[in-house]
C-alpha cells in the first residue's frame, strides 16, 4: 500500500501478527523499537517482523509505503527489526502489489510477492540504527541522554547517577551497544542532527540544541561521520541520491 498526506504522519507504539516493511519515497522516517531506534531516508527502508512494538513519525509531509507479510511468510525472513536499502527490483516489485485489489493472489500476483520476500530475505543491512542497551541502569543512562542530547556529563558523572562504576558503566555498555558512551551520543546526535536538517533548521541553531558552542566543530563532526557537511546534505533533506554511513 502507499500513503500519502500534506501533514506529518505519527504512529504510536504498536504491534501486529504480520510482519511489515515500510519506508518513505522522500524524506526522513524516525522509527523506534524496542532493540533500538532508526532515521531512516528514502533511500532505505525498515523491516519489523510479527510481533515487535514499534512506532514511526515523519519529518514534514508524509509519503510512504507498506508492505504486509502474513506471518507464515515470515519463517525465512530476517528474526529482528533492521534497516535495508531499497533495490530498485525491491521498488518495482512493490509499486505493482500496491495496485492490487484485496482478494486472493493469481499466478503473476503470487510471483511478484515471492520477489518481494526474495528481495527482504536478500537484502543487507545498514547501520543506521541506534542500539539500545537491555541492563536497567544503562538503559537509564541511554535515556537520559536521548532526552538531553546537550548535555555534556562525562562517563563517571553518567556511572555515579546510575548506581555502577565508570569500568562497568563502559564495559557493558560497549558490550550491549557496539559502541562506547560517548560514541554513542554522538551517533544520537547525528541521527537528530538529520532530523533537524530534513524539517529545514539552520545549521547553527542544529549545533547549540546539540549542545555544541563551536559551530564550526559540529560541520567538522558532521563530516566526518556523514561524508559531507550539514548544509550539503540539507540541501537533498535525506533524498535517495544520499549515500548516508552513520
């Protein structure tokens, strides 16, 4: 199916039997699941098996599509929610199932939707997640900082609030998350950096909400994750033709 609204689009928290890949044709997408969170561009797409609560919010005007898989299709699809990229087969093979009415599939309807499965099983996956730890102290930790992504506490600061010691506080986290405590706001602070960039925010007031006072060492942050500077990548507000690596 696809969608299509002149307003931004929020789906609250939300779980069904079928499982669904979902992205947008042009914009940004945030998507939140319990294992962790995603922005994701046009250029991809997110993949939530049966069951798993997740929830979406566009950045401006929605256009968007669906795909639902009965979820005795689901057994040689991937297990855990991820973001793949959307093949140009991928995007064909889903704008001709769009057109379809309800009912039962024919022949060339049942081929098409096993190129769609074929296209889910294959695709790789992409960093753009951001994973959330499972330990309750840490996850306390990676909350806080979502809220407050200026804020500019250290890891014994961090540890000292949460009950654990500053050892402990970056060992597990690096185990549960793949990245360090610091790694991890800045990644937090890119994918919201994107956010921002495709809702038309200047770069400056991007850099002091994220807590940085140098603009300029923002833009070279920036860069060095993305490849391009926030004003380059503005300017196609997260459009296909981005090749994002966060």
């Amino acid at each position: 199916m696809h969608i299509s609204q002149p307003q931004q689009r929020v789906t609250a928290a939300h779980r069904h039997a079928s499982g669904q890949l979902f992205g947008a044709m042009r914009g940004l997408l945030s998507v939140a699941a319990d294992s962790g969170q995603w922005v994701v561009p046009a250029s991809h797409c997110v993949w939530m098996p049966p069951h798993h609560v997740h929830a979406l919010r566009s950045h401006g005007p929605f256009a968007g599509w669906s795909v639902y898989v009965d979820e005795t299709s689901c057994a040689d699809l991937p297990a855990a929610p991820c973001v793949m990229r959307v093949s140009g087969l991928l995007r064909e093979a889903v704008g001709r199932a769009s057109a379809w009415d309800d009912g039962p599939l024919d022949a060339r309807q049942e081929r098409v939707a096993a190129v769609i499965l074929d296209e889910i099983a294959a695709a790789p996956h992409e960093p753009f997640g951001l994973p959330l730890p499972t330990d309750p102290r840490l996850l306390r930790v990676a909350r806080a900082i979502l809220d407050d992504l200026a804020d500019e506490r250290g890891v014994e600061t961090l540890a000292a609030w949460a009950g654990v010691s500053p050892r402990t506080l970056t060992r597990r986290f690096t185990a549960e998350t793949g990245f360090t405590p610091s790694a991890w706001r800045q990644r937090a602070r890119i994918l919201r950096a994107l956010e921002l960039l495709a809702t038309g925010q200047p770069v400056t007031m991007i850099a002091l909400d994220l807590g940085y006072d140098n603009v300029s060492a923002f833009i070279a942050m920036f860069k060095r994750v993305m490849g391009m500077t926030p004003g380059r990548y503005g300017e196609g507000h997260g459009s296909e033709s981005s090749n994002i690596g966060v």
